[in-house]
C-alpha cells in the first residue's frame, strides 16, 4: 500500500512537470532553458520557480588590464580574487589581491549595494569611501553575470527579447544582450556602456568550460574573459563556486547618514 502510494505521488510529479514542459513554447520555453540549464529552476507544477539561486561566490587567479588617461594600459596579476553577489539586494564585493609595481601582493575590497560604493580593509571591516565614482560600473557588472544576467531576464520575461540563441533585456536604460551557447548557458553577455576614459564603449564578458561545481545541476563557467573595445580586460580562471552562500553587504554608518 505505501509503495503503491509513493509510485503514485511521484507519477503526478512527473506528469506535472512533463505537462508544464509541454505547455511552455517559442519564447518563454528558451527563457526557462536558459535558466534551468545553470540551476535556477527548482520544483513541479504551480510551485516551479526561476529563481532558486539568489547569491553566488566565486574565486580565482589571472590578470586585469585597466586603461589610463594617457591611453596605456596597467595591467595587475591577479594572485586571488573572490567575487560575492547577492542578486535580490542588488549588491556585489570584489575582494582582489594582486601583484603591485613594486613587487609585493596588494589587497583591495571594493564593494557596492544598491546606488552605494564604498573599499573595505577586510570583508565589512574599516570601510571608506571610494576613491573613485564606480557605482553605476560596479552595477552593470552584477547582471552580466551569467546568474544576474538570467536572473533579469526571469524578473520581467515579458520585456525580454527573444531571438533563435539569443535573450536581450535593459539595465536602468541600457540594452543587454546574452548570446546562449548550445546547452543554452550564457556564453557572452555584453552592452555598450560610458566609459570614463574610453567613451562609449562595448563591454563584453565570455564564459566558458562551464562546471557542475556542488554536483546538483548547478553550473557556472571555469573560464571567464572580459573585453573594452575589443581589449581584454580581465581573464580569470575560476577555482571555486558556491552557490546560494551566506554573504552580507552591511552599509556603512557613513554612508548611511549621507543618504538620509
């Protein structure tokens, strides 16, 4: 009897699922594959969601090259860098240790939450303000992340253009657009953007060798390049991947008095 009952239970999950599969067509059917194929769809029928993954944290090793006034570029070794979002807030640290001109590792902690940046000396410990204005830069990068870039994507599906592979949204005005590799995972992410010292300018992130990292069909690229106009930017190889961590983004007293 329990037995019968259990096959019961899990054919109506199935046929549930399949039913739901089945009725989901043309654009919102490549909507939910783009979604399900990274991990973020969970649950049957009227519970199935899109959003299952609200926070990520990655880490990794490579180099960023950065433009300057005069038109050359700095470029930084990367020793360890570790990148935590929080999709719902929306809010993203960058803590990054790198290889300075003089030869010695340097740590910077840059952080932003909502319309807010601020550096950190340690994760939420001494925090000041930012020597330079990179809020909106900051912001944008959160969404081109293959997880914010679907998770955008979920939030307003009706606002989504849909092409044969690809998925285009808008960012506080600013179109996005997501080329799906074959498996129907984000394979470039890019928008044109203002830059401070290069003008209009297109940014484009890369994703690649995408991992299984916990092994519960949740996946996100090894390999990730970022491009300015065609100059790679950034090329880290991810060693590490958790998804849905505890990671908190504490606004600052200071900063929480000046909003006021």
């Amino acid at each position: 009897m329990i037995f019968r009952l259990i096959l019961t239970i899990v054919a109506i999950s199935f046929f549930a699922q399949f039913g739901h599969a089945q009725a989901l067509t043309g654009d919102a059917r490549l909507i939910e594959s783009s979604a399900e194929a990274i991990g973020m769809v969970r649950g049957f029928g009227p519970r199935r969601r899109m959003d299952a993954i609200n926070t990520v944290q990655f880490s990794g090793q490579g180099w960023m090259r950065v433009p300057q006034a005069d038109g050359s570029w700095a470029r930084f070794d990367m020793t360890n860098a570790t990148v935590g979002i929080d999709y719902s807030i929306p809010a993203m640290r960058w803590d990054m240790t790198h290889i300075g001109s003089d030869g010695e590792e340097q740590r910077a902690i840059h952080v932003i939450r909502d319309n807010q940046a601020w550096d950190e000396r340690l994760p939420g410990i001494d925090p000041t303000p930012p020597s330079v204005d990179r809020v909106t830069e900051q912001a944008q990068q959160i969404w081109l992340t293959p997880h914010g870039a679907i998770h955008a994507v979920v939030a307003n599906p009706d606002a989504v253009r849909v092409g044969s592979r690809t998925l285009g949204f808008d960012v506080d005005g600013i179109p996005v657009r997501v080329l799906l590799n074959n498996d129907d995972r984000p394979e470039i992410v890019e928008m044109t953007i203002q830059h401070p010292i290069l003008g209009r300018t297109l940014l484009e992130a890369t994703y690649t060798d995408y991992i299984d990292w916990p092994l519960l069909d949740v996946y996100f690229p090894s390999h990730i390049v970022h491009t300015l106009g065609g100059e790679t930017t950034l090329d880290m190889t991810v060693t590490e991947f958790f998804q849905n961590p505890y990671v908190v983004f504490p606004t600052p007293e200071l900063l929480r008095r000046s909003s006021q």
